[in-house]
C-alpha cells in the first residue's frame, strides 16, 4: 500500500488568560500533516457502517496509530470531519466531507 498523498490534523487552541504567563493568549490552531493511503468507501459498505447510503466518505489509512485530539482534517485544502475512527486499527479514520478527486 501507497502512502503518497498527506492529510493534516488540525485542532483548535482557544485563546484566554495564561495564569503561568499573566499574559492573554491568542487562539491558534495546531497543525499535524502525516502521511496517509485515501480510497473512497463503497456505497453498500457505507450503507453497512453508518446507515446512510447519501454521503461521501473517504477511509485515510495512516503507518501508524494517530491518538492525539482532533478538531477536523484537511485534504488539499479541504476541510472533511472525523466520522469514525477504527476500534481495531487506530490509524484507520472514516472522513465525511466534500466531494474528493
């Protein structure tokens, strides 16, 4: 299997009072960009995963397992939400989001 295309991990830091710092921090957002195999998910194996045979979902297959917090992922500039991730195979996610070419 191929791992020649990149996804992005992001998560969204809120800003506010640092107690440490005295000093207000401004929200950012924390990026991870690995490398990942994409593939789209069959209609009937959608149909048997999620109950929902109208929706696009893209399977990002990473080397290894991904544990940190995430808030949404981006795929060439574009934004998928995190559906699922794989109980057996932590590095496995099911991404929904727009159409993928």
């Amino acid at each position: 299997m191929r791992f020649n295309r990149r996804i992005t991990f992001v998560t969204e830091r809120e800003g506010g009072y640092n107690p440490e710092t005295g000093q207000h921090d401004e929200p950012r957002k924390e990026k991870d960009t690995v490398a990942c195999n994409l593939s789209e998910l069959g209609i009937e194996r959608t149909n048997e995963l999620f109950g929902q045979i109208d929706k696009k979902i893209i399977v990002a297959r990473l080397q290894r397992p991904y544990h940190k917090p995430v808030d949404y992922v981006l795929i060439d500039e574009q934004k998928y939400s995190i559906k699922r991730q794989s109980d057996y195979r932590k590095g496995v996610f099911y991404l929904e989001g727009t159409a993928w070419g």
